[in-house]
C-alpha cells in the first residue's frame, strides 16, 4: 500500500511502500492543505495506518463481556482501556511499529510521541483555540461497513508541521500499568514507615529504617548494611546516589553522605524547613546537582554539598503525614506520594504531567527508582513493583514526510475506519 505526501509549493512527492497485514479492520488517513485566500490546494497526503494488535483483543473481549452481560454468577475478566474520543497531530517521526513510552512525552520536540500540533475530539468546536479542530457534521457519516470522519481546521488552529496521526484518548502520559510485581523479604514495621530506593549500575539499594539492602532487579537481597544514624535520628528513607557517594535525608531535613559499606562520610544542613516529623523531603540527583521537593511543593535545586541554588514553587502538594518521593530519568523528574499519584516535572520544577501509579495508597510514599525505561516502587511491605507508562494509542500512522500548515491555511484531514 502505498503512502504519499504531495507538496504543490515545492513541486515534491514523497512515496513510501506501507506492507501491511490483512487485519478486520483497516485505516486510511487523507490530509488535505488549503490556500485560505485562494482555495487552492497546497499538500495533500494519503496514508494507511497501525491498528494495534491489542486493540482486536480488546474487541473481542468488549463483545464477549456485552454477551456475557445479565448472567447470573458471571465473573469473566473485562479490561477495557481502549478508546478513540479524540484525533492529534504532532510532530512523531517515529516508526509506527515502534510503541512509545509516554515517560518520555517530549511537548517541544519530534520525540517520544512529539510536540502537539493539532487536535479534535468528536464534538463540534468553533472557539479560539490555537490547536484544536472540529469534525465536520456534514461530511462525516458511518455505516456497517466504514466509518468516515472529517475535521476541520481554521487558519489560526493547527499551525506547525506534524507527520504522525494519532487516535487516542490523550497524548500525554496516562496511568500506569503495573507490569510485575515481585515480594520481597524486607517487611513492615509501622503505619508511617516507608522506603528508599535508587537504582545504581545494575542494582536496586533500598533504604528502610537504618539499613541500605542491595538488591537485585529481581527483589533478592545481596547485602544489608546498617548506615548508624546519628542520636536521636530514627530512620532514613529518601536516598539517592551523587556519582560516588549515596545521600540520604533524615528526618530534620539534615543530609548524609554514606559509601557502599554504609560508612557516613559528610553530613550538611542545607536549612530546609521540617514541616513535620513523617512528612519527608524527596530527593534526586542528576550527578551534577541535587533537588528536593517538600510536601508543600516547593523546589530546591542545590549543589552536591547541598547550597541552596534556586527555590520555586512547584503547585503540588501532599496530605499531613505525608511527603515525596523522587526520581529521574536524565530528562524529567518523578515525584511519587502516597495517595495523590505520580507527577513528573522539568529540572526546573515545573510540572508537566501527572498520573496514577496504581499501587496502594500508602500515607508515606513508596521508594522509587528509574531504570530500563521504566519507573519501579517499592512499598513499606517490602512489595516491589515495575510501573509502565506506555501508549494506549487505538490507531498511529506515520507520514512519509512532514507537513506544514500556516495562518494561511486551512485544513482537512479525513480518517477511515474500513471493516472488510
């Protein structure tokens, strides 16, 4: 099958050779680029599209759960995520066999799935909105063997150049799926206790109580040390790892600096408010600097011997008895509580997207950990968790070029749904 963008102002056309298996229902993206003054036509593009393989299951699991529906004892499984509510255009070149990881939503760039350019969801819009389309009421139709939807965009919407399609119910990150789940030997010893956790080259090392477990990936412990906190300070469990040197937090605000064998090399203050016996400070580190997030959201960004560098506020926030945990993937930070979910956030502390973790909502947070592009937890029982934050996409087609619209034109994208 062929995919084509045809570009009238350069003359050019770029043709791809789409192989696409013989699935039940098949997609078809139409692209059409307008002249606002002049009618004329710009670009055009044609493309058949990705269907993904858990979307037929999940089909046939809707159908069997509706046939299922008003029996007595029923008890069969229905998951249902699936859902096509709104259309987005954004600048992905990614390869549309290739799924996303929406840990990695980039809002700017051509990345992972890429800046949003355009959107629409299927009820009609025709306010001020820079982005957002409207379906055509009169074009779009459907009956038993297609489904023909046509939006719309004026010049002032939709502007910027994009090369992937997606259906869907939101582009950003949604809420996590947990992807295993593996019991360890460390158990609970109180209502407000909780954990540590960093991941460092190829290991797990999990603070509770006064103690730092390595671990491996698959929960088994290696080695314990006992990191001899100083009188009158009961436990750590933020921890995080410089490059040399794990850093922990104890429950003044009072950082501590261990190596491996648990021995406690430099202790600094850097003046943090305690704000509450058990509502602890979440810490991370990118190896240059270190960042702190309070319970009522404010920001630090310090250096390695913990000089306060910046302080903002990030507008998040948690309950008493409370507090964060951090992580962070080189890029963004993820800040987890116990029972308002996972935020992710710049280095600059600004929040850019918040989910549900999934797991139980603890009053103190899990430890967290980022590695093999996923974030893992681990709760006060000892309970250790791989969350995934993929894509629940129904449909993704990817453009053998970029396109582009300006104020100058207008747009109309037509999308199929054909059933064979």
């Amino acid at each position: 099958m062929k995919s084509v963008v045809k570009n009238y102002r350069t003359g050019k056309e770029y043709v791809e050779i789409k192989h696409k298996p013989d699935l039940p229902i098949k997609g078809r993206a139409n692209v059409y680029i307008y002249n606002a003054r002049t009618g004329a036509l710009e670009v055009e593009a044609h493309t058949p599209n990705i269907i993904y393989p858990e979307v037929y299951q999940w089909l046939r699991s809707y159908q069997w759960d509706k046939f299922c529906t008003g029996a007595f004892n029923k008890t069969n499984n229905y998951s249902g995520y699936w859902e096509m509510d709104n259309i987005f255009l954004t600048a992905s070149d990614k390869p549309e066999t290739e799924r996303i990881n929406i840990l990695n939503y980039n809002a700017t760039g051509t990345g992972n799935p890429g800046q949003l350019i355009g959107w629409a969801n299927k009820s009609t819009y025709s306010g001020s909105d820079t982005q957002r389309g409207t379906p055509n009421s009169v074009e779009t139709y459907a009956n038993n063997s297609r489904v023909h939807w046509v939006f719309d965009w004026p010049t002032h919407a939709g502007n910027g150049t994009f090369q992937t399609i997606i259906w869907g119910n939101r582009l950003d990150w949604p809420n996590a799926v947990i992807l295993e789940t593996i019991n360890t030997v460390l158990t609970s010893t109180g209502p407000w206790d909780g954990c540590g956790m960093v991941y460092v080259d190829g290991y797990l090392y999990v603070t509770k109580d006064i103690y730092m477990y390595k671990m491996t990936t698959s929960g088994d412990v290696l080695d314990q040390v006992r990191l001899n906190p100083p009188s009158g300070i009961k436990s750590y469990t933020p921890i995080t790892y410089d490059g040399t040197y794990f850093i922990a937090v104890g429950v003044y605000n009072d950082f501590y600096k261990f190596d491996y064998d648990g021995t406690r090399v430099q202790t600094f203050s850097p003046g943090i408010p305690v704000r509450g016996y058990y509502e602890q400070l979440g810490i991370t580190c990118d190896g240059t600097y270190l960042y702190a997030l309070e319970k009522d959201g404010n920001f630090y960004t310090m250096d390695l011997n913990g000089t306060i560098l910046s302080l903002t506020n990030t507008g998040i926030s948690c309950g008493p008895h409370d507090g964060f945990n951090l992580t962070n993937d080189g890029t963004y930070i993820y800040a987890w509580s116990g029972a308002y979910g996972i935020y992710k956030l710049t280095f600059d502390g600004i929040v850019v997207g918040v989910g549900q973790h999934g797991s139980p909502a603890y009053a103190y947070p899990n430890g967290l950990a980022y590695f093999n592009d996923s974030i893992w937890s681990i709760d006060r029982d000892g309970v250790l968790r791989k969350h995934e934050f993929a894509d629940r996409y129904f449909a993704r087609t990817l453009l053998p070029s970029p396109i582009t619209k300006t104020n100058q034109n207008t747009m109309k994208v037509i999308y199929e749904f054909i059933r064979s």
